[in-house]
C-alpha cells in the first residue's frame, strides 16, 4: 500500500505553516524549519487530547456510578437497567464507522469540537428528565454515544500523524491511560456529587462543563490540520527531498477510495481481523464488569449483612467510589506495564504485542471467575481479584490500537479504527450488560424472591465473562501468527 506521499514528502521539523498553494489546489511544504517549535506544539496538541478522553469517559461511566440511584428512580428491573449502556454502546458504535469515513476525508479538528459540543449538551439536558420520561432518558444516553464516537475514532489517528512508531507506544498509552481514569472519575464524580447534593441529577451537570473548556481548548490549541510524521518522512526530510508543486500528492487518489473498497482490504488483514475479535472480548468483559460491579458488590454486602437494603432516597455509593478508585489505579499502572513490557519484549520477539494481549486475557478470566467465586463469604477478596481483572485487562489498551497502526496502512487508519470500534461494541459490551441484566432477570423469576436470590442470579450471570475472556485470549494467540506478515504488507 502508499502512504499518502503528499503529506510523507514534507519535511519532519517544519513549522505549521502550509506554504502557498499549487496550480492543482495542493500546498506546498515551506523550505524553512523550526526545530524546536513542531515539539512542544505536538505535545500540546497530545494534552488537549488526553483531557477530552478524560471527559469523554468521564460521561461514559456516571451512569453506572448512580445507578442503584437511576433504578430505584425510574423503577427498573436488572434488563431494563442493563438497557441503559447497551443503547449508549449501539449508538456509539453505529456512529463510529461514519466518524472514520469523515475522519479519512474532512477535517478532522472540526468534526471533533462538533461531538464535543453535541454529546455536552445532551449530557446536560439529560438532567432534566422527569421519572415518568424514562424513554426519554434511553435516548438521551444513546444521543451522547453518537457523539462519543466522533472522539474515540479521531483523536488516535491524530497522534498516529503526529509521531513515528518509536514514540507513538508511548503517546498511545499516555491518551489511554485516560480511558481507566476517565472510567473511575466518571464513577467517583457521579456517587460524589449524588451524596454531596442528594440529587443524582447534579452529576449530569459538571463533565458538561468540562466538555466546554476542551471544546475551547481544541479551538485555540490544536492546528487546523495535522501533517503525518514516520521515518519515511524523515528520510526524505534528511536528504532535502521535497515535493514538485506540478506533483498531485496521492492523498487526493485516496480521497477517491470507496469505503467498501477499504472494508474488503481490512477484511483480509489476519492480525486486524484476529485482534479485533479479541478486542470484543475485551469490551464485552469491560462492558459487563463498568456496568454491574458495584451493584454486584452492593448485593454481597446485603447477603453478608455488611449493609442493609436500600430503602432511602439517595443510596448508599461507598463501592461506586471504591471501585473508581480501584479503575483509576489499575488502568494508570496497566496501560504504563503495558506499554513497557511491549517495549521490551519487541527487542527479542516481533510477536510480542499479540502475546502480551493473549496472556493478559487468560490472567483477567481467572480472577474475575476467583473474585466472583469468594464474593458471598469475603468481600476484601472480591475487591482484590477484581482489582488484579482490571489490572490484567487495562495491559491490553495501548497495545492492541498499536498492532492496529502497524497492521493497516495509514491512510485506512480511520476507517478500521471504526470498524474496530463497530466490531467490538457490537458483540462486546452493546450487549453484555443487557444479557447479564436478562439472565439476572430470568434466575430471578424462577426462585422465590428473596436478598440471596437476587445477588446469586448477578454471580451466575457474571461468570459467562471469565469465559468470554479465555475466548479473547484465544484470538490474541491466532494474531500472533499473522502479525509479521501482515506488518511487512503495511510497511510496504
């Protein structure tokens, strides 16, 4: 495949001046450089970023952290509460392959501050909803996944432009870090608030106004357009090779690549295909634990009579901070073990990130099925093993959207970022927090009703998780033996 040359012939260390344009409507890269400026503008443009995933999760997760809350308010049974993230999920992931159709043709600055300000203020009037519109309310949630997806399928490729593959690991895991620490604010700013205000609403009501300063940051700090760095680019700079103003660079024939076209070429990517699948793994665990964790916890410590049954207007949500905070720091030091690990193991076996992912996997599936095994008779156990399946699950961020840039030539980045992102929440967690509240739902209606009842049918319908995981593991270890193959075919 070809890189888009246009953009590759430009000298690495220039400025973010775009020279005049040619005969074709084309700019031509200024001769003079700046060696110090390129630098720090890119790392300011990386900030931006990292504080917009931030927010991004941020809203992702205040639902899940109010959410005896939210079911006691609307009066929701498990399936119906499970409906709440599978609506965000399916139409964040609908969107997402429509943001990589844009995002590999139009401006990519612009399109990002529109799902800023969109998912902002649908957030905000969310807030609003009276118990009777609980419709409504659904809708509101999958209006703010449409706008979610613009961001998480942009802003990576936005970095992938901005840095060749030596740093690119690195600037990854600091932007994906911010998805466990997004994650756990989202679940520490929503039980924080709720308690603080007693009124769950107040906590749709703050990441709205974050997401207006990083609109406003985005605006003022980030270059209309990004120019694609890579050591091609840096070769050519360094032999002071430079594009012909009568060239029509090839970005302009890329722009003519149907979207079909592009999808069939993935589809016989083996290292995309195989770690896409096992990216879904990922997701529907994720999905399912982000989702129902903390009630999960909450009904083991009913069973155990650590608490007793919310009967109050604002519930308790000691375990929604707990385990934000547990989310937070597993995600911070898995993503940096990660990318680390990553690091050093490439320098003795090319196949290392697949396998990294793989072992990863098997590691999460046994603690998860361990912390669910304990949780009726000791609950510290339940928030340690949970703690080590967050931990092994956060290693695999950074480094599977990695094997995705170097598997796939630049200029469909976009697009299967989309497709992965499509793939993934559609059979990972679009899904599994609604099959886990049906299956709850379903124990449930074949006992009597009772306390123990109701947190065994939560356990039972956790475990398909553990094994969902070993599945993700499995697909991780089939990536290994095509990613070789398939990166030499990028590079080319």
């Amino acid at each position: 495949e070809h890189e888009d040359t246009g953009l590759l012939l430009q000298p690495l260390l220039e400025g973010q001046n775009y020279g005049a344009a040619t005969a074709d409507g084309t700019r031509c890269p200024p001769v003079s450089v700046s060696r110090n400026s390129p630098a720090k503008r890119d790392w300011l443009v990386v900030a931006v970023l990292c504080f917009g995933n931030l927010i991004n999760f941020m809203d992702w997760f205040i639902v899940p952290g109010i959410l005896l809350d939210i079911q006691k308010y609307f009066g929701l049974s498990d399936g119906k509460t499970g409906l709440l993230q599978t609506v965000f999920t399916l139409c964040y992931m609908l969107a997402a392959p429509i943001f990589g159709y844009l995002g590999d043709r139009y401006n990519r600055k612009i399109i990002l501050g529109a799902g800023i300000f969109f998912w902002s203020g649908v957030t905000l009037g969310s807030s609003f909803i009276a118990e009777s519109h609980y419709r409504i309310f659904v809708l509101s949630r999958g209006l703010v996944g449409i706008g979610s997806a613009s961001y998480s399928t942009l802003a990576p490729t936005i970095i992938a432009d901005l840095f060749e593959e030596g740093k690119r690991t690195t600037v990854l895991s600091i932007f994906y870090i911010f998805i466990p620490v997004g994650s756990g604010c989202g679940y520490m700013l929503a039980a924080g608030v709720a308690k603080s205000t007693g009124d769950w609403h107040w906590a749709f009501r703050v990441t709205p106004c974050m997401g207006g300063l990083a609109l406003l940051l985005l605006i003022l700090l980030v270059p209309h357009r990004i120019q694609r760095r890579t050591a091609a680019h840096r070769a050519l700079s360094i032999s002071g090779t430079i594009q012909r103003a009568d060239e029509k660079p090839d970005v302009h024939r890329t722009a003519k690549t149907t979207w079909c076209q592009d999808v069939g070429s993935l589809a016989k990517n083996c290292s995309f295909v195989c770690s896409s699948l096992g990216l879904t793994a990922m997701a529907f665990v994720t999905g399912a634990l982000g989702m129902w964790v903390p009630l999960f916890l909450y009904r083991a410590q009913v069973v155990q009579g650590i608490v007793p049954p919310c009967l109050q207007e604002s519930c308790n949500s000691s375990n929604s901070l707990i385990f934000g905070g547990i989310t937070i720091g597993t995600g911070i030091l898995g993503v940096i073990a990660g990318a680390e690990a990553a690091r050093r193991l490439r320098k003795i076996n090319t196949k290392a990130d697949p396998l990294i992912c793989a072992t990863s996997m098997f590691m999460s599936a046994l603690c998860l099925y361990i912390a669910l095994m304990v949780a009726q008779t000791n609950i510290l156990s339940t928030f340690i093993f949970i703690a080590f399946g967050e931990l092994f699950l956060s290693v695999n961020w950074a480094v599977v959207t990695d094997i995705l840039l170097y598997v796939v030539t630049p200029r469909r980045q976009s697009t299967a970022i989309a497709l992965q992102i499509l793939v993934s929440h559609f059979l990972g967690d679009a899904g599994s927090p609604y099959l886990i509240g049906l299956i709850s739902n379903t124990i449930q209606a074949q006992n009597a009703p009772s306390l123990q009842w109701s947190f065994r049918s939560m356990q039972y319908s956790f475990v398909i998780c553990a094994f969902v995981g070993v599945f993700g593991g499995g697909f991780f270890l089939l990536t290994s033996f095509y990613v070789e193959e398939d990166r030499k075919e990028a590079e080319r």
